[in-house]
C-alpha cells in the first residue's frame, strides 16, 4: 500500500530534491506540491529535471491528509504553521531549523527565539547515523542542517573513540555551494558576483554551531567560506588530541563507527585521483565520505568530510529519516550514487 | 533470472557509466570490468561515485563469457577485438564508431578505413527514437554517437514532417562539455586551459556529421564548440524550410515523433527560467530534451537540442537499446531524472 | 593638461570598467562618478577591484561640468537626460542603444520608439575599426553593443573583400557571459540557476541584429546563447560565398581590413591550444579575436569572433572612441592584454 | 636607459606572467625568453593573451647577456644553473624555492637537500613588505611562495603587534586554484577532474610551512585544499590569543603594518557583497587583501588573505621586488587592479 506524501514548499530548491527523491521512491506517491508562488502551474515550471512529471503546485492554505508531510520551508514557517502540518499528516518531516535543537533558550541564543518552545522535546533529530534508534515511531523529526551534519559526520567516530572531548577546541573550516542560499538569492547570489569566489560567507557565528555543541558534546571554532559549487558542503576539522594517535587508531574509529552504515564512506589516502572525501564524488547522491590524514609534525588529526548539502545534508536525509521512521528499507528511494565525471556541482 | 554484463574499458569515462548503470539495473549483474591500466585495482580508484561497490577491474585479456559485452573502448580497438567479444558474449553493445555507419567508404572517407568491412551490414545503429524496430534480437549494437544524437533528435521531426528534406543545407553549432575527449586529456584539456572557454573544437568536418547524414538524410553545415561544461551537448539547428510554417505545425510535428517517447522531452518557450532544451536541466540522466523558436522576421525554425553526452549521448543510449533489445523495461535502470539545481554539469 | 570624466551609472558593471579604464588613462582625470543607489559609498563599495581608489559616488542629479561624460545607464536614460549630459560635458559617450541607430524607425522596430529622434543624426556610432574617421570632433558619441560588435568585427573583411553581399543570409550564433545581463539580475540570473548554462537566450530577434544591419549591410539569422562565462562574447558565422573562397583569400582579406588595427588579432588555425579566436584570450583586454575556416565539403567559411563584452564590447570601446574623437593615443589607458591562464572569465 | 631582461622558463604559466608584466613595464625591455619545448615559435603559441607580441622563445643553452634574469623554471633547476644565470646577470630573480630558505638543513627536512648551500646566505628572500630594506642592490632574489605569501601576509600584523607570538598553533586552511600546478598537469589536473573540486591537496606537510616558520617565526598547522579557480589563493589562519583582543586592537594592528603598502588592501566587515579578501577582487593584480574577524563566543581571531598566486605570490612579486632592488618606483608594471566582475579567476 503506498504511503501519501505532501511536500510543502515544493518550489524550492530542498522542495524540488523532495519531490525527485519521492517521485522514484518505490512506496511514497506525491499527492500534494504546495507553492504560493506558482501554485498551479506543473513541478517542471521550477524544476526542469522533472518537466516530465505530471504534478502541479498546489495553494499551502488547502492542505489536505496525508500521511507524510514534508515540510521545506524557510526558517520560521513550520514553527508558525506546526499545528496545521500536524493535522493534515501523521508523520512531519522538517526540514528547516525550527524544531532541531532541543531547548528554547538556544533559539533564544542563535535565532529569534522559538514560538512553541513546548514541541522541542516532542522533536526528533534525524541525522540517522546519530539518532537511528530514536526515529522508529517518531511524527515530528527535524532533519538536521547540512553544515552540521558535514561537521558532525566527521568528528563523531572521533567522539565515539574519545579522541575528541569536551575540552578541546576543534577548529572546522566549512565551503559550501551557492545553492544554501536557496532559490532566492540577492545581488550576492548573482552569477557575476558568486562565480569563482572563495568567499568568508559565515567568519564566526554561524547558527550550525549550536547543532554541532548539542549533539557532539564538542565546542568548535567554526567558520564558513563559499566557493564555486551550486551543490556541496565540505568540512575540514583540525582536531589536536590530548594523547598521541596513529593511522591505525583512526581507521579503528571509523570503522568502528560507520562500518554498517549505508551512506558513508571512509576514504582515507590511497591512490588517484580522489584520495580523500569531495563533494563532487558524492554530488546528487546521499552519500557522505569521510577521512582524515595526520599531520606528522605536530600530531594534529585533520578531518574531511564531504556531502551534497540537498541530499545528506537536508532532503536525503529527511527521507533516510522516514525510511527508518516507518520501517521502510533505510536506502530506499536513496539509490543514486553520484556521477563521474562531473563538473562543478 | 539476473543477466550477465561484461564492461570493457571499464575505467574510461563511459565505461564507469556503464558500471553505474549497469549496476543499479534490475535485469543485469556485472560480472567483469575490464581495463589494462587498473587491473586488480578497485572500480571506485577510477570512479569515485562508485567506492562502495566490492568490484574490481580485471585484464582485457581474460575475457570470460557473458549475455551482454558493452565495450567501451577507444575508436578503433572494437572494430580489432570483434570476434572475441562475440565469441564471449550473445549481445555486444558497442560504444565506440567501430560498428555505426554502414559502409565502408564512410569509413574510408571520415575515419581511418575498417579492418572488418563485411560486419557493417550485420551491426544495427542504435538510436532507440530512430531505429527502435531494428533493435530486438540484434546481436551487434552500435550506440550513436553523442553530437550526432543530440542532433539527429532535434530535426527528426522535421524531416518526419517534411519540412527539412535532403536538399536545404542546415546549420548546426554545437556545443560541448570536456567529457568528449576522455579521461586521457592532453594541454588542451588541462584544467588551466580548459575551463571557461568558448573555443571553436570542430570548425569543421567533425566525423558524425557522417551518422547525421547517413541516418537523418539531410546535408549539415556542422561546427562544434567546446564550452565550460564538464557533461553535455547542446546542438542548435537553423533552418530555412522551403515553404512558410508555423509555430502550430513544429509543434504538431514534435509531438507526432516524440508523443510516446520516454525520454525525450519536447520544451518550446513558455515561462520561468528553464524555458527552452538545456544540458544541466538532463545532466546525469537518459532524458534528452527538444525544441524550436520561430523567426518571425525570416521564416527561419531555430532547433534546439540537449543532452548528456555521456548518458543519452553514450552510456545511457547503449542500456536503452540493450533493454529494447533484450525485451526489457525500455526504462529499467535509467529511472535517474537530473537534478535541480545544478552548477556545471 | 588632464581632461575630466565624469561616470553617469557609476555602479554598474561597464561603469565600474569605465572607473577602471579611466582611473589609469594618463589623460583623463574621473572628477565624478554617480550612483543614485550607491551615493555617498566608495567606489569600491560596489566594485572590489577600486577599492584603493579614493573616489565616492554623487548624485547624480548633481551633475558637474566635465570635459567628457560618459554614460553607462540602461537603455532609455541616456534619451531622457541628454540634454543634462550634454549641457554638463563638451562630449558625451554614451554606451547605451539610445543613438546606435540612425532612424526613428528602427528604435519603433527594434525597441520601444525614440523621445529624441532629432538628436539621431548628431551622433556617431563608435566602432572605430568601423567609422574611425568620423570620430575626431565628434560630440555624441553611440559606443556599439556588444553582440553587434563581435558580429561585425567578424564580418567585416569580408564584406569588404565582397565575399559577404546584401543578399546572403549570414546564420550568426552568439555565446554571451552573464555579465551582459548587468548588475541587477533575476532568478535566472542567480548562481545556482545561471551557472553551467548552455542556455537559449535569445533564440530570435535579438536588438542587436538591427545595429548589425544597419552598419554591416548584411542580413544576419542570429541566435545568442548564455553560457557559462562572466565576460566575453563570442560569434561564430556561418557563410555562404556565391563563388568559391580559399584560405589565401581570407587570409587577404583579414590583412586587408586589419592589418594596421591596434586592437584586432586575426587567428585561425595554426597549432597549440589556442587555435582560434576565444574570448577567454581577450578578457579583461579591449583586444578582439577575428578568424576562420574554410569547409573542405561545402565552401562554407565559418568566421570566429571573440571579444571581452565589457572591454571592446562597451567600456573599452568607449574609451577607444573617446581616444580618437578627442586625438589622444589611441590605445591610450587600453594597455592591458589579458591574462594567461585564466578560468572561466 | 632600458634595462634589459631575459625569462628562463617563458613557455610556463609564470613565465608568461613575466612577459605580460615586463612587457608592459616603461623600465625593462624583454630580450630573451627561453623554452625547450616551444624554441623558435611566438611566445603568443604558448600564451595566447600576447598574440600580439613580437617575440619567440630561445633556447635556453644560448642565454646572452642582460640586466635582469628572471628564472621561472621548476624546483631544482635554478640551483642547477644559477652560474650561468649569475654569469649572464647582474641580478637574477629565481621564482622557484630554490633559494628561499636561508639553511640547507631546511632543504633536507623539507625538500631533496640542495646542491649549492654556500650561496643561500647570498639570497633576498622578497617579500617586499616583509624584507624590503634588504631589497636595494640584491642580485640573487629568491621570490616568495604563493601560499606563504597568503599566509605570512595575513598573519604578519599580528605577529608585529604580539598577538601571535611563537608559541600559539595557529591552524591555516589555505584555498587554491589549479594554476598551481602549472602548466603540465597529469589526470587529476585534466578538466574533467579537477573542475568543480573542494580537494584536499595538501592535508599536511606541505613545503610552504618552511616558509611560514622561518619569516614569521610562528609554528602553522597548515592545510591546502584545491578548489575551483584557476589563479588565486586564500587563507584563513584561526588564531587564539593568550590575551583578548579587541577589534580596534586589530585595524590598528593592520594600519601599522600596512598604513603606506602600495599593494595590501585591509578589508574587514562593512557592506555590499565583498566584505572581505577574495581572489576573485584581485585577480590578475598584484594587490593582497587582507582582512580579520572576531569570534565573540571564544575570543578566536579568524584572518583572512587572498591574493593572486600567479602575481603577488609569483610574478608580481618578483617585479615588485626587482623594482625595489633596481631601484625603479615600486609600482611600475604593476598598475593593472584586477576586474570586476569576473568569472572564477
């Protein structure tokens, strides 16, 4: 029996990824693509890879039941319509940051406080490889954010080891693609302007910090640089352990921490071309890679880690989380593995 | 009951595509992929979206029998291996010119000759849109190539109709990703001097405009572009029809070819961003977009075409027409729509 | 003694060039330049490169008296305001369409009629390798558009050696960088929508075909495509000679009308990389690229053209003709060449 | 009276650099410039933005004598050769790393030794805002590396103000285009490959460090990654001071050090679309940005530099300091300011 989804928000960029993703996800069927902006006008009028879907923006004011609602709205949105979303679905998928962290105050620190602080702890985190077992069952799962989930990818097999701890300061250097800006976009956004740039888009105090300390225990010295990629979010960690460690204790830790997983990749030197994790080798796809190199001099652990920011850093994510959440196969509807060759993704 | 593939030249560009393809179909198990220069190495060392696949390049040499060998090899080693991908395999799928014209003085004419003229008549040209008929039971496939492809499909509705015959001289400028020349690459394809460039790659006598001529029956004026693109062909046809039409008829006659076709998308204005045939909105997929624009002050029909080269121009044709071949799902294994956004496919 | 300039439109990206150009011309002196959006900021607010320059933004309804005004403001400003410019400058350059054409007519044809045709006649368009002579002492001065002058660059050998004529129909396909779309932008204008384009952008009726026309004698099938490129223009023209041509005609012809060009480079064939003409070659430089190919099947000549749209294509084009109608050097403040390499320009 | 200069090592990307600058400088005439691969043809075959120029590549066994050699060959052959540059020369400027460091034990850690270590203590190492009175009459001058440049540029404020001192790790996360690589290139340079990329290039150990150390006197924990750009390089250097620092405590730091540079543009916060260093606003330039934040929530001081490794961190740098030993003004040749906009430099 398939299972009704509604994507809300559909004419963005994660709204477009959702109804892809659900459009060849062998037990979802779309039912609803809400666009205040182009409500009735077909998918393919925004996104062009799905011209040959025959599916129609809908008005968000005319919600009807389904039984997985994703939501893909801007910040804000979801808390505000929440009760409504919870109405029309039995299953809410968000994939903004309303619902991520787990106390008012730290929307009260990062954002503009919370409208309905009493939902946090009703919440579910999804970054699956972190929070699987809590997703079974769970109706209001908030995915997690893409440069969170790049950091938190990278350092969690190194928090599990205990090589990171509470008490050091983790340095991450985060380059990200235009498309986080979303379809929007200002005179910064502009192709003349954002071509080609290596760009400090977020020096310090970057939201996704909150995410990181919250749930990898970690305080991290975060910064964020856009480069020439519309898709991709790469995390370089510069970790200094208190005791010395080898190339072997880290390759322990990762395969200790990601040797079932489905969607991560520990690529750690070797040979050719691709010796260590590149957004452009998981572009498309819900693949994170991860790795690391140790730095002979100083015992520093550099940490890479590599995701398409739309995929496993939001709208695949989101699925893999209502994969596990309603018992479906966790990589269904997930199958794309990325391309090679590509260009700039 | 799972049907066996062979890659060979396995490690080049289409070759990793046909392993991508191929090993997300749900009719074939690769059983050998094939490359001289990575033999024992795993097939992610050479393509990076394909890490977590547990399969390993193997000698040319050791050819061991399969239903279908998809050779992907360089001009020319076809055309000197035939007889044993045939002895090793029921259906061979040739990616390379070896097998697409059908006499040997086009050989003579545009390529170095050919060693085994009398296969000629036995290989059947394989663009499923044009030739679908021809394709079940052959046992010798030769996929078209990707300019040709990209603009054979955008005036076939043409001539179907009438309006371009034999004798008008169309123009066609193409444009293409650097994906063309292969993973080998000499200066010119150095990253430094390659990117962004708008750069005159064939002025002239480029080899498909023989497989136009010959399939489409129709003279070309025929120059290709290199332009800032990793995957991609873009073919733009003008044409002077010798009688007055309108934008009605190129409609009519668009859909009467294409009405029924799954992977070809006809796109001819209207609003939004994406409103005619472009690369990036296909990149990664099977699909192949067309469409026209009337010149109101000459009669003159803009043709536009686009497609990914490596997909519907290479890898992606050569398993739509093994599965039209074979009796399978015309669209098993090629279900991937594109994405959206996208930077430089 | 130092002429002054002043900049009309001064944020702007042919603004911001003619800042460029201007603020190291050992003739000119910029005593202003205004933005109304931007009054009061440094230059460099709005254009990085001039951040060390020590120049705000006026208003600018507060004109001052100039020796020169150049107005780089969008199509129909310059026709509002020219009696301010030219009550305020002894020679106003204008880099708009406003006084390309020479008819009334043509502005009700091509654009949306003229408030000033009795000015038409006063002014001379500026392409100098075109109408060099009229310049000197000329007071209104129409710089030509970018898409008309990489066409007519391209072409004009050979209407001058009579091997293009009225009656041919030249098929003429232009590949135009985003920064033609100026510093505004829409959503296809955004990074994620724009980047890796090959993108039908005008498919027809492009304005520029009535400069092309006009100035050429020559009737132009044109189609301009965006590609992926910031800067530059490129035209490939497809030509029909009524009798047959060979290389040592159009190697003539080329010498003929360019041999003593300062600012013209014929190239065509010959080895290494760089083969033709490639805007990548030009950009940032008011160099234009100009060759060709002769079809050995056909008798085509396929003419390449390749400019920097900002540079030859409007500002340095400007400066060019402000240099001659003013009897400065001519390649006074125009010293740069561009770079190699360089990425995507 | 002209000074005369000869380039070693023309064909190459700094090579033709050289040219483009000393061909275009009022002090020095070009007079040799030398290639194996390309003796005899037009320096313009290897780079086509100096199509234009009368000259061709010599043979580099046939050096004559000249003022200035500028030697842009690969590690290892300037100290091969540097007797016959030093016969031929009253000054040689050497861009390569074979006379930066100032003890062969750092050849040995860092490098393969060296051949001739009694002359390292005769070299300049010409930074010139770091090392500009020991400029004057220098007549071996080894130009600084491109990343060390980015980083000693960006952190040398702080090392002057003792904020940075020779005990804190300060992390360095360097970007860089491909360029760097140089004009050879294997497969991970080809297009296909390297474009689009976010690469770990240099996890660790990068030779540059040398560099770092020996000039600012601070230990860097140093990582490079490639990322899409053909010319430029950034730095972030993250750096915790023992004791707060507030943010007029670093403009001050800045405006000490680099209140009278020529070429350093300070760029932190304010405004508009770049609000700090970019290659992209100084490509082609020899200008350095250099810029910083605070971190409110950990006292971290995030330093940005971004410069363009073919000019400031190569051939720019090389002029710069030729003028300042040779005693020209400091500036000549190198007026060029960069574009705006540009596409990925």
């Amino acid at each position: 029996m398939t299972t009704t989804a509604a994507v809300v928000g559909a004419s963005g960029f994660t709204g477009g990824e959702l109804l892809r993703l659900l459009s060849g996800h062998p037990e979802f069927e779309v039912t609803q693509a809400t666009s205040r902006q182009y409500t009735r006008k077909t998918v393919g009028y925004a996104h062009p890879n799905l011209r040959h879907l025959d599916l129609r923006f809908s008005d968000p004011a005319d919600l009807e039941s389904v039984d997985v609602l994703f939501a893909a709205t801007p910040h804000g949105v979801s808390m505000e319509h929440i009760d409504a979303f919870r109405d029309a679905a039995d299953t809410v998928v968000d994939l903004s940051a309303d619902f991520r962290l787990p106390e008012a105050a730290l929307y009260d620190d990062w954002y503009d406080g919370h409208d309905r602080p009493e939902l946090l702890s009703e919440a579910t985190y999804a970054l699956p490889e972190l929070t699987r077992e809590d997703l079974p069952g769970a109706d209001l799962i908030a995915a997690g954010g893409c440069n969170a989930t790049a950091t938190i990818l990278g350092l969690l097999p190194l928090v599990d080891a205990g090589i990171v701890d509470g008490d050091q300061r983790v340095v991450v250097d985060v380059k990200v693609g235009s498309s986080e800006g979303g379809a929007g976009g200002g005179a910064a956004s502009s192709h003349p302007e954002r071509s080609g740039v290596v760009r400090p888009y977020a020096p310090t105090s970057h939201r996704h910090e909150a995410e990181i300390e919250t749930y990898l225990g970690t305080r991290v010295a975060f910064t964020v640089h856009a480069v020439e990629m519309v898709r991709g979010a790469s995390a370089t960690c510069h970790v200094f352990p208190d005791e010395p460690v080898t190339k072997g204790d880290l390759w322990g830790a990762y395969r200790e921490t990601y040797g079932d997983e489905p969607f991560v990749r520990t690529v750690a030197g070797g040979g050719g071309v691709y010796r260590y994790p590149e957004p452009k080798a998981v572009a498309g796809s819900n693949h994170a890679e991860v790795g690391f190199e140790l730095d002979p001099r100083n015992g520093r652990v550099v940490v890479f880690s590599a995701i398409d920011n739309m995929m496993k850093g939001s709208a695949g994510q989101a699925v893999h989380a209502a994969n596990v959440a309603l018992g479906f196969e966790e990589t269904a509807g997930l199958a794309f593995t990325g391309l090679h060759p590509v260009g700039t993704p």
